[in-house]
C-alpha cells in the first residue's frame, strides 16, 4: 500500500475514533473511580503534588503517566477516551494470547471487564502488562498485584528455570 492510502486509513481510523469517543462521552454513566481517584491523582502529579493525598489512590505512581493526556480534557472526553481504552487494550491482549474474534466478543461484554470500564478502572494496564517481556511487564502488573500476581509467580518460576538465580535477578532486578 502507499502512502497515500496508508493516509487515508489513519484519516478514517482517527474520524472513527473521535466519533466514538463523542458518542461515548455522552451516554455513558459517571465513572465512580475515574471521577474520585484516577483524574484527581493523575491532575495532582501533573501538578507536582503527591497523588496519594487523593483519598483511595493506593496504585504505583507511574500507572498515572499513561492517565495524564486524559486528565487534561473535560471528564467525561477522558472517561470515554478510557473506556475506549479499556476495550481496546483488552482486545489486543486477548488477540495476542490467541484468542478468535467470537472469544474477544463475549470477554469484551463480560461482567468484569463492562464493571472495569463503567468504573473508570485500571485493569487494562495490568491485562496490557501479561503480554509485555517480563522485565517491563512486571511494571504494570504491580499496579494491582491482586490482579497480577499470578502472572508475576509464573515468571518467577519461568525465570529460575531458565538460568536460576541470575536469570531472576535480571528479569526482578529493574522493578
């Protein structure tokens, strides 16, 4: 394909995108974490303050970087950009670990992953985290190792068996 239709499709995926994210902006719910943790603690480290002065936000701080960019815009534009997200990420994660589009469809409709998105949650990060190399996805399975953890004992247990004790502190030692 050339330029000019590589153009082209950028241009249709970026209306599609702001068409969404419009649509979203106005019929979605009031997202309960994004309203009273996520954006306050992103604006607070935007501005130099702690983010753990927002009361219930207990994440590692760097699960805010990726939240900034939509701190800025009006609330609900950054509570659709996030849903949009959520659904994004999750499906590229699921495409990644092999799942077909009909296995997407329904884990993008289940309870969980529909509670994460009205909420304004943070999974998404985590879930992006399980297909990353260990060494970098280690960073965001932490930010809610309740979520992670499993994932995080499987690379320890894939890293000592590999290469033993060097192996794990080079795959642990950057978090």
């Amino acid at each position: 394909m050339n330029i000019k239709g590589k153009v082209v499709q950028i241009s249709l995926l970026a209306i599609v995108v702001i068409v969404l994210v419009g649509a979203m902006s106005l019929v979605l719910p009031p997202a309960v974490d994004w309203h009273s943790v996520f954006r306050p603690a992103a604006r607070r480290l935007l501005s130099g303050q702690s983010p753990y002065e927002v009361e219930g936000f207990f994440n590692a701080p760097w699960a805010l970087l990726p939240l900034i960019p939509l701190a800025l815009v009006p609330e609900n534009i950054g509570r659709a950009m996030l849903a949009l997200l959520n659904l994004v990420i999750f499906g590229h994660v699921a495409r990644r670990m092999g799942a077909k589009l009909l296995a997407i469809s329904f884990l993008l409709v289940s309870p969980p992953v529909l509670h994460g998105i009205l909420n304004g949650n943070l999974d998404w990060l985590v879930a992006l985290g399980f297909v990353l190399p260990p060494q970098i996805g280690l960073f965001f399975i932490i930010i809610k190792p309740q979520v992670g953890i499993g994932v995080g004992l499987y690379w320890l247990v894939e890293a000592w068996r590999a290469g033993g004790w060097q192996r794990v502190l080079r795959t642990f030692r950057p978090v």
